[in-house]
C-alpha cells in the first residue's frame, strides 16, 4: 500500500515555537514578545469593528494596508506583500523561487524555523557556520536559489554591517530574503537594498516592535516582479479583516512604537551589564533580547532552575545554542526579578536591581 504521508513529513522534525503557558504569576522572557501594549489607535480600531462586518470576506489584495506601508517606506504599493505573519511570507518565498533539486541557504545558528521550510519543500540546505562569537564569516558568492538572512539575527542578536549584507547580495545567483523581525531595535536597517537590488526581499513583522504577536501580520518590500510571485502563491484570503485594521492603526503611529522600542534598548543595556557583571558572556545585541552565557552552571541548569522560580527563557539544545540562554527584555520589574532569581543561581552575590 501506497503510504499516506509524503517521506519529507513522515521525517520531519517540526518547528518548536516557544510555550505560551497559562499558569499565572510567571516572568514570560522566552518569546520575545513586547512587554508594552501597541498604540491606544489599536485599541481605539478594535472597538470600532462591527461584529456584522465579519460576515464579509478580507480585501484579498489588503489594498489599504499594501498603500499605508508603501507611504511608510517610500515605495509603490505593487513592491509590498502582506502576509499572516512574517513565517507565511518565508514560506511562500521557499514556493515561488526553488525549484525542486535546488538549495536554500541560512546562518547557522539562526532561526530555526529555515530548515523546517526547506524539508517541507524537499530541497537541500546550504547553512553557513558562524563563527564561534556568531558572527559572519567573510562572505563569498552564493549558488543557492533563496538565502534567508536574518539581520539582526536570531538567537544571537547580532548585527551584521549593511555594507557586508550589500556584498553578499551582489554576489548572490538567488534571491535573498532579509528577515529584519528585529531592525527596529537595531541602529541600521537594510531595507534600501530591496529598494534598489532585483533579488533583495526585506521582510517585516509587526509583532516585535509593533506589540501585535497576537496578531499575526508581516510584510515584505521588494522588486514588484518577486512581490507579483507571492501574490500567485498565497491562499485565497491570507489576511483577515481584524488584521488589516489594527495593522492600519498600528503603523499610523509609528511614535508609539519608537518610544517602546527606546524602552526596551535602554533596559536591554541595563541587563546586559548586570549579567556581565554576574559573570555571563553576553554577545552584544541589537534585538529585544540578549544571547548568554551563564558562569558555574550550564545553560540548561540555569534554564530549569528560572523556571523552577517562575521566571521563563529559553532554551535551544544543540552544539552551537546549547551553552547559551536567550532572554527577552521584558519591563524594568520583570528583568529585575530575573536578575535576582540568576543571581541565586549562579551564585553572584551582588545587587542587581535598578540603580536610584
């Protein structure tokens, strides 16, 4: 008998994404979700949605929405996509640009969601190895048919120069899909070089910066010829109603989200240089979270016993993650009550709280 499942998913190993528990009373610092909520226009779009409108189907092409990030970044609405979530757009481009037999390149470590896409599609991966303080080896050409290129990448934080990623992008026989979840955090960004290269997609995630996790809304900007290949692939209506509003009222106030973003950069320093000061090697970030390693205990011990203490962060097995822990910034509360907790752990014996 036939079997009833393709090989590539009888194999697979899913992706992992972060426990949502339920329980109260928990430091939640394993998601990298925003601690602050979005802007009041969010809220004040929510209750202005009619239970009655729901009866009707999504704009299919989000024309209102493609038109309010297109004025955002300088650009034509046909060089915009709209996606649920940033991940369905990864999973498009791994559908409109390899074909079967080809390759699809990412950092190694990075987000561990690429090579799940790429076993899903049946291809080969082509990862390049970081070096051992995670950053980017002198890039040379690549042969690949799509390359993901997280920037700041993830789990590290890390930055790589633009200068360095325009290089590679020149060079590359493929497409190149810089996945910038995190540039809001980071002091420059790459987006120009979608605006100007034929094989440069930049990716975008209204979850970070933007506090709407919950809401599963991504972009990409790019030549409109890549951004036509998205539209003939995505489902019917990939973006509900609900969606399209608050992402509207969202990025209509982008003040709202800058003034959360130099929030959580300033405690992020403020963690960095009280885990360093507990012994931690913290591998500099321009992410909300920071990427460390603990002193006298292993990265899973440490993981375990915040748990134990009600404080969550995550842990990513694997001989180049699993030395380290990655750490959302949360509110100056809620790191302060992860930095005594570690404190405890790793023994430290040193204030860690706020300074007057």
């Amino acid at each position: 008998m036939k079997p009833l499942i393709r090989a590539c998913v009888r194999d697979l190993a899913g992706y992992e994404p972060g426990e949502q528990p339920r329980q109260p009373g928990l430091v939640k610092l394993n998601t990298n979700e925003n601690p602050y909520p979005p802007s009041p226009l969010v809220a004040a779009a929510l209750a202005g949605i009619s239970a009655a409108d729901l009866r009707l189907y999504p704009d299919p092409r989000h024309t209102r929405l493609r038109e309010v990030i297109a004025g955002l970044h300088g650009v034509a609405p046909e060089q915009v996509f709209v996606g649920n979530g940033s991940d369905e757009i990864l999973a498009l481009c791994t559908r409109a640009f390899v074909e079967d037999g080809e390759r699809i390149g990412f950092f190694e470590p990075s987000y561990s969601l690429y090579p799940v896409l790429a076993a899903i599609r049946n291809v080969a991966t082509d990862p390049v190895e970081l070096t051992d303080d995670f950053q980017w080896p002198t890039p040379g050409p690549g042969q690949g048919a799509l390359f993901f290129l997280t920037n700041p990448n993830a789990p590290t934080g890390v930055l790589y120069p633009r200068a360095t990623v325009a290089t590679f992008c020149r060079s590359y026989a493929g497409v190149v899909v810089i996945d910038e979840a995190y540039a809001d955090f980071a002091r420059e960004n790459c987006l120009e070089l979608a605006l100007r290269e034929p094989n440069v997609l930049v990716v975008r995630s209204l979850s970070k910066s933007y506090s709407l996790a919950g809401l599963r809304l991504g972009y990409a900007v790019g030549p409109a010829p890549l951004v036509a290949a998205l539209f003939k692939l995505k489902d019917s209506y990939n973006v509900d109603r609900v969606a399209q509003a608050l992402a509207e009222a969202a990025l209509a106030d982008p003040g709202h989200m800058r003034g959360n973003v130099a929030r959580i950069r300033a405690t992020r320093e403020r963690l960095t240089a009280a885990l360093r000061a507990l012994g931690f090697a913290v591998t500099p970030s321009e992410a909300n979270f920071v990427w460390a390693r603990p002193p006298r205990l292993s990265a899973r011990a440490l993981f375990e016993g915040l748990r134990r203490a009600g404080v969550l962060v995550r842990f990513f097995p694997g001989p180049r993650t699993g030395e380290h822990v990655r750490i959302t910034v949360g509110t100056d509360a809620e790191v302060d009550r992860l930095l005594a907790a570690v404190a405890e752990l790793v023994g430290g014996g040193i204030a860690v709280g706020r300074q007057p």
